[in-house]
C-alpha cells in the first residue's frame, strides 16, 4: 500500500508539474499533449470502474466516448449555426457552454450505458467482450452513414466552446480545466470503491454466488457500475472533442475501445491510478516513437507484448508491489 | 529513417545554383501532415515524394519542410497540426490527402492565420461557404473528376447507367458530381458499405439491371476488389470512373481486370508539355518507380509555394497570398489557374488503361471538360 | 426482384458464409481447446495472402501459391505460439486480448516493411475465370463456385478430423478436460501447437482464396477478424457446427440485407434517401443479428452453457 501511495502522489505532482514548466518554458504542444494524456486517463478511469472492480471487459466503451463527443459536436454546431436542434415540440437551442455539454454528454452516455448494460450483462466471459464490440460497431457504422451531422467526415468547431471566467483557447487553462475534472472524478472512483457498493462490486466479481446469497443482486450492482463508467467515458469523450475541436466516427471504432483497454492493462487492473499512469505511458511513447521512425507500430507492439508478459499487473504492479488497492 | 532529418537533408543538400533570390530572405517554415503508416500510406507517400522532388530541384534553401504521419486518424491530424503551429511555428501547411481529416485542420489552421494548400483534399465544404482565402486547393474540388465522368458518359450516348459509392459524405457527393453533367436515365444507384470488400451482390444487381453503363467511386482497396471481381464475373458493361481506381500505385494490383477501362483525371503521364515531361522523368529517376497523380499533386503544390516565395515574403501575407493567388508556375497539367473560390480551373483528361510493357499505365484519350472549376464557387463570399 | 436475381444473392451469401467459417473454424478451435482469444487470427489470413501473391508472383502457379499461403500460415502460427501465445493459456482474457493486439501491430507493419505499402496483385487463374451458367439461366462466377466448394469440402473434412480421428479424440478430450488428457499421456504442448498451426493455415488460406479476387494490401485481416468473431459468437463459442451455422448466417444476412433493405425501404420514402437509410442499416444488421441472438441464447446457438 505504501510504495503504491508514493506512486500515486508522484504521477499527481507530474500531471501539477510537466504541465506548469513547459508553460514557463514556452512550450504549449506540450501542454496540449499533456492535456490528451489527461482526457485518455479519464476514459481509463470511467472503464476501469466496470473492468477493474466489477471484472466487465467492455470492448465497446468507445461507445460511451463517441456520444459524448457527438453530444459536444451536436450541440456546438447548432450553437454555431444559430440554427436550433429542432423546433417542435418545443425549441432546443445549441449551447457553447463547457458545462452544459458536459451534462448532456453524463446523460446521454449514462443512458446508452444503462440500455448497453441492461442487454449485455445477460452474457458474460468471451460472450460479454463480443456483445460490447457489437453495440459498439453499431454506433461506429451508424455514424459513419448518418449524414446530418457530417458521416464519416466528422464534424469541425471553429473555436473551443467556452467555460465561465476561463479562456479555454489558452492550452494550459484549458489544461486546468481537465485535470480539475481528473481529480474529481478520482476522488469519487476511490470513495466509491471503498463504499459498501464498491466492496459488493467486487465481490461480485469473484463470486457472484456469495453476494447473491446474501441477498444482493449481481446484475444490479453491476448494471449501476456499467452505467457509471459509461458517463466518465463520455465526459471524457466530450472533453477529447473539444480539444481537437473536432469530432467524427472514429472516436467510436473498435481500436479505441482497445486502447482504452490498454490504458488500463498498462498502468495495472483495479489500481486507482493505473489508467493514469496508463494514458500518460502510451501517449508519451505514441509521441517519441512516431518521431523515430515510420514503422513505430512494430515497437509498440513490442512493448505492449513485454508488458503482457513479464510485468503482470502493469507498471505500477512493477513499481509497488503485487497486492491490489481496490480487493 | 527518420523522417525529420530527411526532410532537413533534402532541404540543405540542394545547393543554390545561384539564379535563385528571395524578395528579401525571409524563410518559409512548412509543415507537411500526410498519411505514411497503415492504410493509405502508399498516397501520402507518393505526395510527400513528389513535393520533395520539386524542392529539391528548385536549390532553394529559404525552404524548411517538417514532414509528420496523421496515421489516417483526425485526432492524430489535429494533434500534429496544433504541434506544428503551436511549438514548430510553420508557416504554411500542406499533405493532408483525406478530406475528412483536412475538414479536421483546415478550418482552424486558416483561422489561425496560416496557410494552407491542399496537395489532394478539396471538399465542397471549403470550396463554397466555408472557402477561406488563406485557404488552396492545388488539386481539384472532390466533385471534379465525376463531374468529368459525367460529362464523358454523356459525350459516349451513354443513356441508362448504373451508379455506385460507398455509403459517406465523399461517396455521396461523387453520385451527385456524376448525375450533374450526365443527362440520361439511371439504371440503379447504390451505396455500399464503406471498406467493403466483397462487390458479388452489387454486381449481380448491376447485370440484372440492364444498364448501359457503370460508374463507380470506390477508392483504395475497395476498387482492386470491385474491378477484379467485375471482370471475374463476366458483366461486360463499359465501366467509367474518377482516376484514384485507375492510379499508377495501385493499377499493379488490379492487373488485367483495369485494360481498356476509361477514367477520368486532371493528369496523366503522358500529357504534353516541358514540365510534365521533366517531372515524370525526374520523379523516375529520383524513386525508381513511375509518378502517380498525387505524386503530380504533391510536385504542383510545391512549385506553386515556391513561386510565391520568389515574389513576396511570408510575413506579408496580402501579398504573399496575391502571389499563390496568381498560379505563376509551370504546372504538370498545363494551363492552371485558380477560381475566384482559390480552386483550380483546369482541364480535366480521359484516360484509358493500357499496358507498356509488363507495366500498367494509362494513356489520355480526350478531354472530357476544358477550363473546368466547380459549382461550389458562387457560394464562396471572400 | 426477380427469383433469379434472388437465388443469384444467395448463392453469394453462400460464398461469404463459407469463406467466413475457413476463418472461424480455427478461432473457434484454438478457444474450444486452448481457451484463447485470439485476435492475430486476422493477421494469418494476411500472412496467407501475402505469402500467395509473393510466390504466384514468382511462379505463376495458383496451386504453388495456395500451398504456400498455408505453409507460411501454419509457420507464422506455429512460431508465435512457441514464442507467445503458450504463455497465455492461464491467463485471462483480458491479457490475451493485449497480447494478440500487440502481434497485430507486430505483423502488419512487419509485413507493410517487407512488402511495401502498395497493394499486391494476386489473381483468379484462368482455368477458373470467367461466369459459368447454372440452371435457371444463372450466370455465376465459377471462381466463386469454386470457393464454395473448397469451403464445404473443408467443413466437412474438419468435421471428419474432429470425429473420426486419434487428433480429433485429444482435441475433444482437450475441451472437456485438459488435466484428464495430460494424465493420459498426450503430449498436451505439442497437441496446443498442432491445433493452434492448423487453425492458422485455415486462415492462410482463406486469404489466399478470398485475396485473389480482392485487395492484398496491409490491414486487410481486420475487418475480416471482427466478421469472424460474430461468427464465432453467434454459433457458440468452441463449437465447430455453430462456426458453420453462424458463417452461413452471417453471409445470408450480410449479403440479403443488403440488398432487400433499400427495395424495403424504397416503398415509403424516395429513392435516395431509401437507399442512404437502407444501407446505413443493412452495414449494422450482423451486429444486430449478434446482439439479438446473445440476448436470446446467452452463450450462442450452439454453446455450452456455462
């Protein structure tokens, strides 16, 4: 417990530090990158709830991150336009507002989260994994050939939409926003796993039986943790969208929900920060090994390989010890 | 290899010959997003190749390419394009070959008052209300080349066609690039899936259709599979298409199932003029394999910077912008000049696949339109 | 629509049926014995297809280049299985899922180094080209023809193996109860190898068959692996029957969908709009199908229930 702790509070001083020298430094793609680094340890963070206390390998979370992207895209081209969402029954406006988009993106998410979950926790195993892939795919194909908001081509925003008494164009304002949310979100995941839900979470990871007998149903808990990681993943896919300023189909493909997993398995299952450190690792060697060669893939995947291999339980397993925070 | 320093290298290596002068020295940083890893990689290179080349040849050392992959990813692509502005300080950017990831960085570039010319990419949506006058398109409009093949099938009588792309905004606006200037009846329109790869079900409704003529736009892999398996199913329907079918990259793998077919494009390597000519034998020279028309793209838009450089500076960019505006250069295409909405106005080819030796090529048979720009161009307010 | 054209589209969902289950047998093989995910298995089939247009290239020899496309398939599969997947077997899927992520990067940018990032060409030998006419006045490719037969020879051949043989006892035998079998004295890593080396050359060959009237160029073993693990799925996950029923499945739904929903849709909305909508929907009709058979049969058609 301890080396984890000092762990953890090493990566917080990194996600406080990096990002306050290189804008003394001058050096705002840095920041930038940082703050991608940030947005993909959130999704990390949402799934890690389903996947790392509740044992649910979602292969579709990109899912969760698209609809919170298109709930950004959607709402802030209207916005832009001046042309409301709709007229009837009643006018829906756009919005450039940061917290209402994020709101719509909890609650859209949430709710596809909640109907994804209710359908797909009636299988588990290899079974789950597929059923996840397939709603999935089904939102990537549908955005792909639903040309109202842009199809394939995806949807631009000229300028980041905007949060009170911020200015969000500036990169480490903006970077400050999304670590704040890091936090925050943190903060909830460990209180909540400490929680009498959490603990009967993860109880019923290892023996669905046991809570059952105790008269608490699996599928609930798990429903409500499936749903919960669903709306982390799509703030996050919301806040990913605004920092391109751009969102489109790909932000629901399959690869993603692969790299969100990979976040995880980097950093370690169920450890509180392993989506952290995760996110950070993968966009840092996505950065240095693009700039090395045309073939980067070829190392990454080397990598990833050595990880799965010889550093069970990811890096921080590496750097503190085997025991798991969460069990 | 690393591609930063051979961008550097082949920037230094070329030594003045001495005719060269900047209007007064100023440097022109460019930074180069195109597609070099994973599918796709073989366009971004063949643009990336023929940008490098007409570089090279010019001597011009004021010239600083940065050249970076977008992995065909938008995210990847505006990530590298905030890197570039935001920490490399380009000036002019270029080398993105799908228009869903210049509508990803194009507009913010330009609104951060960069530069940006188009080396492939030329979606309706930049050419009419969301043109921009930093903003260049030394390809085409995408609604060109079917525009073309429009207007070829109806120059052949054609009078019952059949119609098919895949199923995303690009593939839509070539069914309506084609139906603009093709006057007859339709036989069947159809959107497949995007990176299908198995065409038996469209081509047995194509052969039950009873049309007189097929015209398809499905680029990369989805192309090889179409023709092959088209001319393995034994439909002889005349097919017609835009040139990125029929490009000199990817004719190799299509092999005999191409010969004879009729395709449209603004280049061709036997086009006649001295800059052609000194491009394809140069390019040949140079990477050992012939030019493809985005490796022309690519050797444009370079000589199309590099003439603006001769006449203004950079940092001035009224009359930097004027000076791109002008298309003062030697065009591998020939005539070349630009719309009131900055996209070309030029000719476009018919070409018909044939076979030099053991290698496929194409040749150009006719003109399908002459001093064509694009029906987006009234829309444009600049 | 008239029969023929019908009968016509359903032959070609046949065809992808078919192609599909050459894929899947051995994903649904290598989890039935070994309990692995395998998501390499897509690029075996590029390896196949790679490793046929290199030597009908050379050759000229269709024949020579499907020997070969299994060959270098079995080898590639063989080797990662020594090197990599036997270290997996204990572990969860979640780790399989990373590792055989990692091998697809390994493999297609290995091979986009070797080869290039331009597209092969491989193609249809002449003894095999061109449209046949079948009765009822069908004009049908008899390449195509030819894939559905090598597909249910194929089927049939793996059902014989898994039956009839001494390596279909010990892979049967592997499913129900790996201690049991160890304890009989099968060499148990050997038999992993074999069946993982098997798996993979079905996949070699399934590119090399479906590569010579498609695109061989990097990447193209993607789509193809998330087809087959629907497949897989749909059927029940392990069982070679449902492989074959849910490949079939999934090729009729696939191809029909296709073309009977924008007609569909053609009767209460124009023409353009139906065939947008109609083929929005027939791209996410497998996935549909998938989903709606999992929520009514949890484990698959033809699944153990666990």
């Amino acid at each position: 417990m301890k080396a984890e702790r000092i762990v953890n509070t090493s990566v917080v001083a990194a996600l406080v530090l990096f990002p306050l020298w290189a804008w003394m430094t001058d050096a705002p793609f840095l920041i930038t990158l940082a703050t991608k680094a940030v947005i993909f340890a959130l999704a990390g963070v949402g799934l890690n709830i389903a996947l790392g206390i509740g044992g649910l390998v979602s292969l579709g979370h990109a899912a969760f991150f698209g609809l919170g992207g298109y709930a950004m895209g959607i709402l802030a081209s209207h916005a832009q336009a001046y042309d409301p969402i709709f007229n009837a029954p009643f006018v829906l406006e756009g919005t450039k507002s940061m917290p209402v988009i994020w709101l719509v993106a909890i609650i859209s998410s949430g709710l596809a989260a909640l109907a994804i979950g209710a359908l797909s926790l009636r299988t588990s195993g290899v079974y789950f994994i597929m059923i996840t892939l397939a709603f999935g795919q089904m939102l990537y194909y549908f955005s792909i050939s639903w040309p109202a908001y842009g199809g394939e081509d995806g949807l631009s925003i000229y300028v980041r939409n905007s949060f009170p008494g911020m200015n969000t164009l500036d990169p480490i304002q903006y970077y400050v926003i999304c670590v704040a949310l890091l936090f925050a979100v943190l903060l909830f995941t460990s209180r909540l796993a400490r929680a009498p839900f959490g603990l009967a979470l993860g109880a019923a990871r290892q023996s669905p039986l046991r809570v059952k007998t105790v008269g608490i149903s699996p599928y609930k808990l798990q429903l409500v943790a499936f749903t919960i990681s669903g709306m982390i993943t799509g703030l996050a896919g919301a806040l990913f969208a605004d920092l391109n300023r751009f969102v489109s189909p790909t932000m629901f493909s399959w690869q993603l929900s692969g790299e969100i997993i990979v976040f995880i398995l980097i950093g370690g299952t169920a450890r509180l920060f392993g989506p952290v450190v995760g996110a950070i690792v993968f966009v840092l060697l996505e950065h240095l090994l693009g700039g090395l060669s045309e073939y980067w893939h070829i190392y990454l995947g080397l990598l990833l390989l050595l990880i799965v291999l010889f550093a069970r339980g990811g890096l921080i397993g590496l750097l503190a010890g085997k025991e798991r925070s969460h069990d | 290899m690393k591609l930063r320093s051979l961008a550097l290298v082949a920037a230094l290596s070329a030594l003045a010959s001495g005719a060269y002068a900047d209007s007064d020295g100023a440097k022109v940083k460019v930074g180069m997003i195109t597609t070099l890893s994973g599918g796709g990689a073989s366009l971004g290179i063949d643009a990336r190749d023929g940008f490098m080349l007409a570089v090279k040849q010019s001597g011009n050392e004021n010239i600083e390419v940065v050249i970076e992959d977008d992995q065909r990813k938008p995210d990847i692509a505006v990530q590298v394009a905030d890197k570039m502005i935001q920490s490399e300080k380009v000036d002019v950017m270029t080398g993105l070959i799908f228009s869903n990831l210049a509508m990803a960085v194009v507009p913010s570039a330009v609104a951060q008052g960069k530069f940006y010319l188009s080396v492939n990419a030329g979606p309706s949506a930049l050419a009419g209300k969301g043109c921009n006058p930093n903003y260049f398109s030394v390809a085409y409009q995408n609604d060109n080349l079917h525009e073309a093949a429009g207007a070829y099938a109806k120059e052949a009588g054609y009078k019952k066609s059949f119609i098919l792309a895949p199923n995303y905004p690009a593939g839509v606006d070539s069914l309506t690039g084609y139906k603009r200037f093709y006057q007859g009846d339709l036989a069947g329109e159809l959107l497949t899936k995007l990176g299908q790869t198995d065409y038996a079900s469209e081509i047995a409704q194509i052969r039950a259709s009873g049309a007189d003529s097929v015209f398809f736009f499905l680029p990369g892999g989805m192309g090889i599979s179409f023709l092959k398996q088209y001319a393995d199913s034994g439909v002889d329907i005349p097919v017609v298409g835009p040139a990125f079918s029929f490009d000199q990259g990817i004719l190799q793998a299509v092999g005999d199932a191409a010969l004879g077919v009729v395709n449209t494009s603004q280049w061709g390597k036997d086009l006649d003029n001295a800059a052609n000519a000194a491009f394809v034998e140069t390019f040949q020279a140079e990477y050992d394999r012939l030019p493809s028309l985005y490796a022309a793209q690519g050797f444009d838009t370079a000589n199309l910077l590099l003439s603006a450089m001769d006449k203004a500076s950079v940092t001035d960019a009224d009359a930097f912008r004027a000076a791109l505006k002008a298309a003062d250069f030697p065009s591998v295409r020939g005539k070349f000049k630009f719309n009131t909405n900055n996209h070309p106005i030029q000719n476009i080819y018919v070409r018909e696949v044939i076979k030099e030796g053991d290698v496929y090529t194409n040749k150009i048979i006719g003109t399908a339109l002459e001093d064509h720009g694009d029906a987006y161009a009234a829309e444009c307010k600049m | 629509m008239s029969p023929i054209l019908l009968a016509e589209q359903v032959l070609n969902g046949l065809q992808l049926g078919v192609m599909l289950f050459v894929m899947a047998a051995g994903l649904t093989l290598v989890f039935g014995v070994m309990g692995l995910i395998n998501l390499a298995h897509g690029s075996l089939f590029m390896v196949g297809a790679f490793a046929a247009a290199a030597v009908a290239g050379a050759t000229g020899s269709f024949l020579l280049a499907l020997v070969a496309a299994l060959a270098a398939a079995a080898a590639a599969g063989a080797l990662i299985e020594v090197l990599v997947i036997r270290r997996l077997y204990d572990r969860d899927h979640l780790d399989q899922v990373l590792a055989t992520f990692a091998l697809i990067l390994i493999f297609s940018e290995g091979t986009r180094w070797i080869f290039g990032s331009f597209p092969l060409y491989l193609n249809v030998p002449d003894y095999l080209s061109g449209p046949v006419t079948l009765p009822g006045g069908i004009q049908y490719p008899l390449y195509r023809l030819t894939l559905i037969a090598i597909g249910l020879a194929i089927a049939g051949g793996l059902f014989a193996l898994i039956s009839k043989t001494r390596l279909g006892i010990q892979i049967r035998a592997g499913e129900n109860d790996r201690e049991m079998i160890a304890a009989l004295g099968v060499d148990i890593s050997k038999l992993y190898t074999i069946v993982f080396a098997l798996g993979a050359a079905l996949a070699g060959l399934a590119g090399a068959l479906v590569g010579a009237i498609q695109s061989v160029q990097v990447g193209m073993g993607e789509p193809v692996l998330i087809v087959a693990f629907v497949v897989i799925v749909i059927g029940g996950i392990g069982s070679i029957k449902g492989a074959l029923v849910g490949a079939i499945l999934v090729g009729l739904t696939d191809t029909l969908g296709g073309v009977l929903l924008p007609e569909l849709f053609k009767l209460f909305m124009d023409n353009s709009t139906a065939s947008s909508a109609g083929s929005a929907l027939a791209s996410m009709l497998i996935y549909i199908l998938m989903a709606g058979v999992l929520i009514w049969k949890p484990t698959g058609l033809f699944g153990a229930s666990t």
